[in-house]
C-alpha cells in the first residue's frame, strides 16, 4: 500500500542500484518517473468524474557497444527489474548499430529547480471538489453552466547511469481550467492556469472571468476574415508561441527542413527572425517558470537563452549533433518564459481603432512546416474593439497563421503572467507569456461555433 | 435483498475467505503478472474482492477492470535504428457510484490489500463528489456476461516476431525510398499493442478480453531549393490485427511511390484558390468523417461534457436532430460498430460490460442515433422509445488503461459504400469539370462544435474535364459540415472501400488516447472552398 504519492531520493536510488545491479551490458540508463495522477472533473455545474492513480514507469536502456534499445516496465520489485535489464539488453543485442548513440553520461552538477510544493502534494479530494464548488456554485447562481478540469501531478524523477550518473528531481504540478457556457448556447468563455504551487491557484477569480467572459460572447456578431489587427491574451500567445519552441531544433535547420534552415545551407543562429522586444528564455532556477533540472539523458539542463532582441540566439542541440557540429548540447526547452512589456490588455484595447480581442485558440495544427504556419481556431471569448472599446462579442474565426510572423508584427506587450498553454488542459511544462497586440493577423473564415 | 445481489455477496466473501486465499498470495508484493495471469483464478478473486470492499463502503455500483499492456516502438531514419522500446504496465482501477456519484481510484500495486485500499478510496472520491452534485447517475441495464472472453483475430501475434524481421524491413523500405534521387530524409516507425483486460461489476459480469493493434508508419521528405516537401505513407493505415497486417501491407514496395511523390512535390503547381470540386479517396475521407461526423455525434459531447476541451456539439439538442436533420444526400448512411475484424475499436465487450451492437447514425442522410454509454443511453430514453427500440447502451465505453477511468468514445464510424451500384473512382473522375482529387489525410483542424473544419491531404491531383491533368501543392479545403456533406453528389462502390483510422485520437480531461477505424469508399464533392496554405517568410 502506497503511503506516500511517489518514490523517494532513497528508494528511487536503491532501485535504480538494484536495476543496474542485474545489468550486463557495456553500457546501461535507468530512467524511473513515479507519480500520483489526481483530477476532478466537472460538466453541467457538477462534478462528473474524479480520480487518483498511483503509478510509475522505470526503463533501462541497455547498450552493447553501439547496439541499444530499451524496455519498459510500472513494476519495480526485483523480478520485475531483472526481468526489464534482460528484455533491453535481448533487444539490443538483435538491433543494429546505432552510429549516432554516444554512451551514456557519468555524475553531472545539477541546478536544483524549485517545482516541488507541499501546499499541491497534499491536496485532497475533498479540497479539489471545494475548488470545483468556487466555480460551479456562481455559475449556477447566475444561471449559467460550468464545465471544467483539475488536474494534478505529484511526482519524482530520476535518471541513473552505469558510469556513476544520479539525478532526481521531485515536482507538483496543477492545471485549473473552466468553460462557462450560457443556457441558450449563444455564450461561452473560458479562463485557465497552470502553477507548481497550489496556494497561487485562485479558482473563485479563474470562475469569476470565465463567467464574466460568458456573458459579455452572448449573441456574436459575424466579421469579415481577413487581416487584423489583435490583441491575443496570454493564454493565446502561448498557444501560439511554443509552436515556434517546438520548431528550434538544430538538426532539422540544418538538414534543410525548417524554417530555421539558412537558403544555401546552414542555420539560422544570430539572424533576426522577430521584432527585437522578444526575448524566450528556459531556466530551471526560474521561480515562476520552473524548467527541469535535467534531460531524461541525465544532461543538466541550465538557463538558455533562446531568442535574444529579436534574434536566434540558440537552437536545441542533442548531444549527437552538438559533437557534430561542434557545439554545446543544449537539452530541450521544457517550458520557457517569454519576455514581455509594460501596456496592460486594458491600455492595448483603448489604443486599438478597430481590432479582435483573443481568448484562446483551439485544434492548432500544423499547415507549413516552412513558416511554421499553423491553422486553428479562436474560441470561448472573442471580442470586436471598435475606438477603443469592446463593442461587441463576434463570431469565431479560422485562422491560419505562424508565430514568426505574429511575433513579427508586435506592437505592444503586457507583463508576462503563467498561463495553461496545453489545448488540452492537462498539465504541461511551465509557460510564462505577456498578452500581445499584434497587426495583420490573419484569418481565412468564419465558424457558427460557440 | 434479490437473489442476484446474495450470490455476487457469497461470491465476494468466498474470494476473501475460503477459496481466495490460497490463490491471493501469489499475487502479492506486485510480483510481475505470470504470462497466464488474465485466466489464472487469482485474477478473478482479486476483482471480486475489489468490489466486495467497494460495495461494503458503500458504493451501490462497482467496475473493476485489471490489465494490462504490452506495447513496442521502433523507430529508423535513413539506414539506422532511432529507438526501440518494449513497454509493459499493470494494474487496476475501480470505478463506483456512492451517493449516486462517480468516484474512481486506480493503482500499478495489484495486491490483495491494494485492491482493497483503492476500491475504499474509489468510494470516498465519490463521496466528495457527490457533496457538489444534485442529479444522480443512473444507468441503463445491461446483459450480464459471467463468463465471457474475446480474443482480436489475428494471425499473428506481433510480440512473437522477431526483432531483426521488423528491424529489416524498416530499413530495407528506407532504402527503396532513398533511391528515388531527391528523397533526403526519410523516418519510419512500428507500432504495436497487446492489451489483456478483465472486466468484473457488481452486476455478476466477468469478461477477459485480449486485443491487438499494428501500425507501421513513413514519412519521407524531399528537398529542393528552398523547399521541401514530405510524403507519409497514408495507404497504410494502422489495424487492429496482428503482424500479418505488416506482412500484407506492401511496405516495403509502396515506399519508392512515397518518395517519389514528396519529390514531385517540389515542382508541383501551387494551387490557384477558389471552389472546385474534389474527389476524395477514402485514405483521405476517413479523417474528414472522423472529426465532421463521429466526433459530433458522441452524446457526452452533445449534452456539454466535453465543453471544456474537445468541445460540444452542433447536433444540439438531439430533439431537434434525431429524426429530422439532413446530414447529407439520401444515399449517405454512416454506421458505428465494434464487431468488424480488424476494426480499431472492435471488441467483445466495452469497458462497462456492455456487448457493443452496430447501428445507423445517419440514415438515408437523416440523423437516425448517437453514441452512447450505459450512463447516456437513458438521455436518449424518448427516442428511442417513439421508435419501439429498447433504451441500451451501444458500448461506446472505453479507458485507454486501467488507471484512467473509462468514459464515452467512438466506435468504428464507417461511411457506407453505394448500394445500388459498384460506383468505380474513374466515373467520379469523369463527371468533374474543374477539380481535384486527394490522396490521404495531411493537416486537420475543426472547430469546438464541429462546424468549421480545414484539411490538407498527402498528394493532390488537377483534374480537368474529367481526366487527371498534372499534381497541385499547398492545397486544403476549408468547410461547414453540413453543407459539405450535402454536396457529396457521387459515391464510390465496393470497389472503391478502404479503412482509414487514427492511431492516437485523443479526448476527455486528463486528454486520453484512443484508437478507431474509419471505413469510407470514395467520394465527390461539388464546389469546396480550396485555399493555397504557401506563405512566404
């Protein structure tokens, strides 16, 4: 029986000895997550379903000098260990050469990142539902009606090597996230965020925007696609944003097949790609945006800064094409924070002639891996600003759009704020955005969707 | 008391009493399951003393479902290994309603004492729940099945084939691709899945169930002066069958097609925007009828349940619908069924015991029904009973694994082929003046009522007074559901049937992973909105 919700610094370290004690292999990695996974969800101003799982997942890479593969297991007693170590070294004595595979990494300096909070880790069910009924009971009270997800994630990490490497990291994790639609289905508006630390979760305000939110989309008003000017909340921007993360891998810059790769060959490292205000950063000693101390290679992950004025200013190397070509790995950007300005989303609106007011985007996916041009839609709170007023809620639009170019076209930006970045409202990396106004977005049609 | 409940008691008592515990500690210290595990009586005992806990907390309803999942990936790029992986999780959840609220609680520890924790947890996540809940839940009845199983038919079991053949023939299909000059890259991957799981309810149902899935993939990229253009291999779509469904797919053969059209890419004409008329092929129309008609007939959706993520519905209220909405043309029928070999989501049983059934969701183009769970299936309870049909659930249940609780999710949705006639692609062809035919499923995206949609494709042909006169790039059709399916004007025969479906088709809060197949013949539309997706930087 499980009396606490994850493994510990010393039972994950005398598993990961007792994993690698049955190895036989050249060369040997044992990565363990061990976690408990908690939600509460809620449709129709009730809660619609709840739970709590304990689980785990420890994989033993195992190497024959080049030849590697790894296997998988969520049990950790010793049959169990030696049983994973030989499936992963059968495999990789029949696979063939990797030419690419380095060994693994002996000890490494870790920066401790600071993700774990007592105040998430003990939260209860009947805290969750509490939080649930912050929401729900206004929302029912104003006649409205709120759907929305809790999700939680109280967890270690650990990664441990043949040659002497051993890193774990505990963390926490909450995602917040509601839609409160209006009965006659004409309305509906959404607010979320994501924190390490419960205690700066406030979901009675989270309820309180998306209610608000709600009321003010009643009975939208159609607006001709186009190119216009918008003012994306932080959620948005984030939306948006981590696309451009997700596309800064060196590799494919240099293979040609991004849209960092140079015309001619090569990267786009020290070219300006966006306005000179943005500058992205990953740092696991961030307070607010807390990256992981290491890669799921042991490698430490230390502050990077990505996009500096404007300009590329590091692209993600593994330690393969790092060695190639003769650069430091950098490990991926797990999470990040995005700088920002100093217009609040209020002074943008004032300043705006006629322009959109964005919530959030929905079902983004890719259109053009050249532009890292994107399509999706806005959704739950969008808004017409006509002479620097809301004027009225508008219909949902299609767009079809790059990062690289909104990020291009900026004209204001709000201080950064944690947002919920994910779609999907489950927990994702830490993500820190301003909200942003922009010029020239484009969207290519309208959607009767509310 | 009924009958019913005193023997599942007697049952229960006896797993924890007399017959159990010979049986109970071989399962003990989260040993590894034996290979036998799904039919090794311990298992059974183990489900049953979960829900006499459960039960004897207080829930009036219990599930418990032990399982577990072997899963293997291979990854290669060009002429080496990426990864390979071989997974396995076990472990259990119990579900129950208390205070007529759901509660859910699951743990990888399958141990007599840990099914006991978990189901009096499983009960007090119910309890809480039920604090904020006015409406409780109620269920439709269901068949009981004491002692049923389903086995996927398969050939052979993919975890029974040796590595080097899958190794081999990734690599030997890499090769046949990166010998079409101007094919740079190429990646391609194995997927497989063997998923063993109990089912045991308060309800007196037993059912062992054993499924498999397959899923080799590519994806070739070509590079040109500052281009470059890919080509995944969509005419091979993933199954639930075994590794006779590698053996049989001509990978390793169609993998210099692949490559040759990311190429021809490269000098294709950018298409010009404006409305034509296309001609989809089913290796491209199954994700259009997955995300335009499977997703916005799911009922949980419809009533607002998924609001806050996947969305609702425009198929709201079904009073409106059932009966009276034209989807499409007359000869549109669009079926859910769980029962076609090879199907995605086909299984005996779904996740709350429920024998699936097949059914019309479009009929003659008109909205005829909706996917349901047992917890759905009375919201529908008028309807079905002003068309004399019982008030059940079609099985629509499903959890990716035993630690995420089950909920609603599609069955395999299929467009029926023409029943009047063997329709052939060339007579589709033949009657276009100005338009474009697609070849697999590129870039999707659809709004949160399912409405508004948008998709690319894989390889997009100009066709021209009914003759294919030359390849388009940057090509996707933006549309509204129900006029685009009230344009299809031609319907490809049996000739033409193919079976698409999504590997990893996510829905629910926390986002889950399911698996579904989407049969289609091909089919023509009249007049789409086509716009060209090329930007310059």
């Amino acid at each position: 029986m499980p009396d606490r919700k994850f493994l510990s610094r010393d039972e994950a370290e005398a598993i990961t000895r007792r994993a690698l004690s049955f190895s036989t292999a050249d060369d040997a990695r044992v990565n363990i997550q061990s976690f408990t996974h908690g939600n509460t969800r809620f449709a129709r101003n009730q809660i619609s379903t709840a739970g709590d799982a304990f689980d785990g997942q420890l994989t033993v890479a195992s190497a024959f000098g080049k030849k590697v593969a790894s296997a998988t297991t969520n049990r950790f007693d010793d049959e169990s260990l030696r049983s994973v170590v030989q499936t992963s070294e059968r495999l990789a004595k029949l696979v063939p050469e990797d030419p690419e595979y380095l060994g693994e990494l002996p000890a490494q300096q870790y920066v401790q990142n600071k993700a774990f909070f007592e105040t998430t880790a003990n939260l209860t069910p009947q805290q969750r539902a509490q939080a649930v009924m912050a929401i729900t009971g206004p929302a029912e009270r104003q006649g409205l009606i709120s759907t929305g997800f809790l999700d939680i994630i109280v967890g270690s990490q650990t990664v441990a090597t043949k040659k002497g490497l051993f890193a774990y990291q505990t963390g926490t994790a909450a995602n917040l996230t509601t839609t409160v639609r209006t009965p006659d289905g004409t309305g509906s508006g959404w607010a979320g965020v994501g924190e390490n630390d419960w205690t700066r979760l406030n979901p009675a305000e989270l309820g309180d925007r998306a209610i608000r939110k709600a009321v003010l989309s009643r009975n939208p008003k159609a607006v001709e696609p186009g190119k216009w000017t918008v003012i994306l909340e932080p959620t948005a921007v984030a939306n948006l944003v981590q696309l451009m993360m997700f596309s800064m891998d060196a590799r494919q810059a240099d293979e040609g097949r991004s849209f960092f790769s140079k015309q001619g060959g090569g990267n786009k490292l020290g070219e300006k790609v966006v306005d000179q205000r943005v500058q992205i950063v990953t740092d696991p000693a961030s307070d607010i945006a807390p990256a992981s101390s290491f890669n799921g290679q042991g490698l430490p992950n230390r502050r990077m800064v990505w996009i500096e004025n404007g300009t590329v200013a590091n692209l993600n190397y593994s330690r393969f094409w790092a060695q190639k070509q003769g650069k430091q790995p950098t490990g991926f950007p797990d999470g990040f924070a995005m700088s920002g300005g100093n217009t609040s989303v209020e002074e943008m609106i004032r300043s705006t002639e006629r322009g959109l007011l964005v919530t959030r985007l929905w079902y983004i996916r890719q259109v053009d891996p050249r532009t890292i041009l994107f399509t999706g839609l806005t959704r739950d709170g969008t808004f017409l600003i006509e002479n620097g007023q809301i004027t009225t809620a508008v219909k949902n639009l299609r767009w079809n759009e790059s990062p690289v170019f909104m990020l291009n076209n900026l004209e204001a930006m709000s201080a950064p704020v944690r947002v919920s970045a994910s779609e999907s409202g489950d927990v994702g990396s830490p993500v820190v955005v301003p909200a942003v106004k922009a010029h020239d977005f484009t969207f290519t049609s309208l959607s009767d969707a509310v | 008391m009924k009958r019913r409940d005193f023997v599942l008691q007697g049952a229960a008592l006896a797993a924890g009493a007399a017959a159990g515990q010979a049986l109970l500690p071989r399962m003990l210290g989260a040993q590894p399951p034996r290979e036998d595990w799904l039919q090794d009586p311990a298992t059974r005992q183990l489900a049953m003393r979960a829900l006499d806990a459960a039960r004897t907390a207080g829930a009036t309803y219990a599930d418990v479902r032990i399982a577990r999942n072997r899963q293997q990936a291979l990854g290669t790029r060009e002429r080496q290994i990426t990864f390979f992986n071989d997974g396995d999780t076990f472990g259990f959840g119990v579900r129950v309603l208390a205070n007529g609220a759901w509660g859910f609680a699951a743990s990888r520890e399958v141990t007599p004492d840990e099914v006991v924790r978990v189901a009096r947890e499983a009960v007090a996540q119910a309890r809480a729940n039920a604090t904020a809940n006015k409406r409780p839940v109620e269920l439709a009845p269901t068949e009981r099945f004491p002692d049923a199983k389903w086995t996927s038919p398969i050939q052979v079991d993919p975890f029974t084939v040796p590595i080097e053949e899958k190794v081999d023939l990734l690599l030997r299909a890499n090769a046949e691709a990166l010998k079409v000059q101007g094919a740079r890259f190429v990646n391609s991957n194995m997927f497989f899945l063997k998923a063993e799981k109990t089912f045991a309810s308060t309800e007196g149902s037993y059912i062992e169930q054993t499924l498999y899935r397959s899923y080799p993939t590519m994806n070739v990229t070509a590079v040109g002066t500052g281009d470059f253009q890919t080509r995944q291999s969509t005419d091979v779509a993933p199954r639930g069958l075994g590794y006779e469904h590698v053996r049989n797919s001509r990978f390793v053969e169609s993998a210099e097609r692949w490559a040759q059209e990311a190429v021809a890419k490269l000098t294709a004409k950018p298409v010009e925007p404006g409305r034509y008329d296309l001609v989809l092929l089913p290796t491209h129309l199954w994700l259009t009828i997955h995300e335009s008609i499977a997703h916005p007939t799911e009922l949980d959706r419809i009533m607002g349940y998924e609001a806050n993520y996947a969305g609702t519905s425009f198929v709201s209220p079904p009073a409106d619908y059932l009966g009276k909405f034209r989807y499409g043309p007359d000869f549109m029928n669009i079926q859910g069924e769980r029962s076609s070999a090879g199907g995605l989501s086909s299984i005996g049983y779904d996740d709350e015991g429920v024998k699936p059934d097949e059914f019309l969701i479009i009929k003659n183009g008109i909205v005829n029904d909706l996917q349901t769970t047992r917890e759905q299936a009375p919201w529908l309870a008028d309807w079905y009973r002003a068309q004399g049909r019982p008030v059940r659930s079609h099985g629509n249940s499903y959890a990716q694994s035993w630690s995420e609780v089950q909920f609603q999710r599609m069955p395999n949705v299929n467009l029926l082929a023409n029943a009047s006639r063997d329709v052939t692609l060339e007579e589709l062809i033949a009657d276009v003046k100005d338009g474009i035919l697609i070849d697999g499923d590129g870039s999707f995206s659809i709004d949160q009522q399912r409405y508004n949609a948008q998709f690319g494709g894989q390889v997009f042909k100009e066709i021209k007074d009914g003759k294919i006169t030359g390849l388009l790039k940057d090509v996707a059709y933006q549309m509204r559901t129900p006029e685009f399916w009230n344009s299809m004007d031609g319907l490809g025969g049996r000739g033409t049937y193919f079976v698409g479906g999504s590997f990893f088709d996510g829905k629910g809060q926390p986002s889950q992973v399911n698996a579904v197949s989407h049969g289609s013949p091909a089919a023509r539309f009249r007049r789409v909105n086509v716009i060209n997706t090329g930007r310059r930087a």
